[in-house]
C-alpha cells in the first residue's frame, strides 16, 4: 500500500529517479567540462526538488531535509555546481554515501565500504571466538556461514571490482574465521585451513554468484533494464559459422577498473563455461554445477 501511496512521485520530477521502499534518489548525467550544463543541472535539481516538497505537502509525506545528501561522483578532482536547496536546507555535498547497504564514494572506490563490512563482521567473529571453547566446530561453522559471511557478500557483483588489497583484505579476515572454527594455530598454511572447513575463498565465491547472475540476465529473469545492458552474441552480429557464436562479445574497456566490473568480467566468465552448462534453464542445476 505504501508503493501505491507514492509511486507517482515519479511524474513530477524530471531528473533520473529511483524508488526503493522509501528511499527516493534523484540523479542526473552531466558533462564535467561543461559548467553552463552543470548550472542548467542544478537548476533542474532544485526545481524537482520543490516539486517534491509540494507533493509531500499534499500527500503529507515529511521527508528529512538534514538527512538528505548530494555527492558528485567523478575522477575529476572539483567540479563547482550550485547548491542544491530541500525545503529552506542546502544540502550537505559528501564525499561518500551508504545507499541500500553499499558505501559509495565520489569516485566508485570500495575500499570505505570494505571497510564497513570487516568492521560489522569483526565484532561479530569477536563474540564467536568467545564461544570457541563452549561450542563445537559444526556449531562454529554454522554461525561463520549464516552471520557472518553474508555480511562480506552482499550485493558483491557490484563491488567485486575492488583494489587486490581489499581482496587480501577480505580473504585474511575468513581465513581469521577459519582458525577460530577449526581451533588452527596462527601459523597454520591457508590450503591447510581450507582444506579442513571445506569452504572456497571469497574471491571463487563472487565468481561463482556474478555467474549465477549472468545466468538470470542471460534468460532474462532479472528487470529489462539489466538485459539491456547485455551485448549480443557473436553469431548474432556476423553471418559467418564461426566456432565461438554463442560467447557473448566482449567489451572495450579503457580502464583496469571497468574491465574488472561486472558486465564485462562476468562476460569472460561466462564465455569460458562449456556450452552444456551455459544452456542450462534452472537456476538450481546450474548453481550445483
């Protein structure tokens, strides 16, 4: 009912605009050289922004001023734009933002959000080494696999295009997890303590989910928006019988950053599976091979 009650904020306001339950986000494309387009942005902003306030007036919906953000997100160090005013309050213009459960910062880095979740999952492994010698290792696996590596996987096809540090990062803080399980010394050799829990490393695990999401995407089980984005196969943009036809065609990427984010990494994943298991329609059966 609450989806009903404000689904049509969505007509009044011109920006980009995104509803999740009732968190509302508004964005814009601009070009960052261009300071007369960044001023018309502003101005438009501001303008959906009044708009906004006047429906919440009419429908008497209260949105937090102090608690609404703007962030520029660019490579570019500075790029001036007007303030950007809600309901009498110029918005606080940050430097990084937790949307949905993910920190972004203004230029898609990870390392704050890799942060957050060793943070979270920290504490939690903190009271688990408590319960080490009052618990068996079945009981201790359970709670790593249930509470505290959710924590470290969430929405990770998105992030998994992260530094090689915070990849190290991630993998030290299960292989911590691993020794408090298994009850291993320090020194104990990770093939050692993989070996004895029977768990992958986080890293084969992301690769194993972006697969499991490039399977929806590719039998168009996921919004139309994620289909879109998808290119075509090779057989469908030549006439010659080629051996590769089903791959998907790869993408040009300028950057180390964009060819390790999700499209075009999981693209060569994908393309690297046999074609029996690509050709698979269940999402169960392809999970288990």
């Amino acid at each position: 009912m609450f989806l009903v009650y404000i689904n049509d904020i969505v007509d009044i306001v011109d920006c980009n605009v995104k509803l999740f339950a009732d968190d509302t986000c508004l964005y814009i494309n601009i070009d960052p050289k261009d300071q007369a387009s960044i001023v018309q942005c502003g101005r438009q902003i501001n303008n959906d922004l009044k708009n906004i306030l006047n429906w919440a007036n009419q429908w008497l919906v209260t949105f937090n001023a102090n608690k609404t953000k703007t962030m520029v997100i660019s490579n570019r160090n500075v790029i001036n734009h007007p303030d950007i005013i809600f309901d009498n309050v110029v918005l606080e213009n940050v430097q990084s933002h937790k949307h949905l459960g993910l920190t972004m910062d203004r230029k898609l880095g990870w390392s704050e959000h890799v942060d957050n979740i060793l943070q979270s999952s920290s504490k939690m492994l903190d009271v688990t080494r408590k319960l080490q010698y009052k618990l068996d290792r079945a009981s201790l696996d359970i709670i790593y696999q249930s509470y505290i590596r959710p924590k470290l996987e969430y929405a990770s096809q998105i992030w998994d295009n992260c530094t090689d540090t915070d990849v190290k990062r991630l993998e030290n803080f299960q292989l911590s997890a691993a020794r408090v399980v298994t009850g291993a010394k320090k020194g104990t050799s990770h093939e050692r303590l993989y070996c004895e829990t029977n768990w992958e490393t986080l890293k084969d695990r992301r690769q194993n989910t972006k697969l499991c999401h490039m399977h929806k995407i590719v039998n168009r089980n996921v919004p139309d928006y994620l289909v879109e984005l998808l290119p075509k196969k090779i057989g469908d943009c030549t006439r010659a019988n080629v051996r590769n036809k089903e791959n998907i065609r790869n993408i040009f990427c300028r950057t180390t950053r964009y060819s390790k984010s999700f499209i075009p990494s999981t693209i060569k994943l994908w393309n690297d599976l046999d074609l029996e298991t690509r050709s698979i329609d269940d999402i169960e059966l392809f999970k288990s091979k």
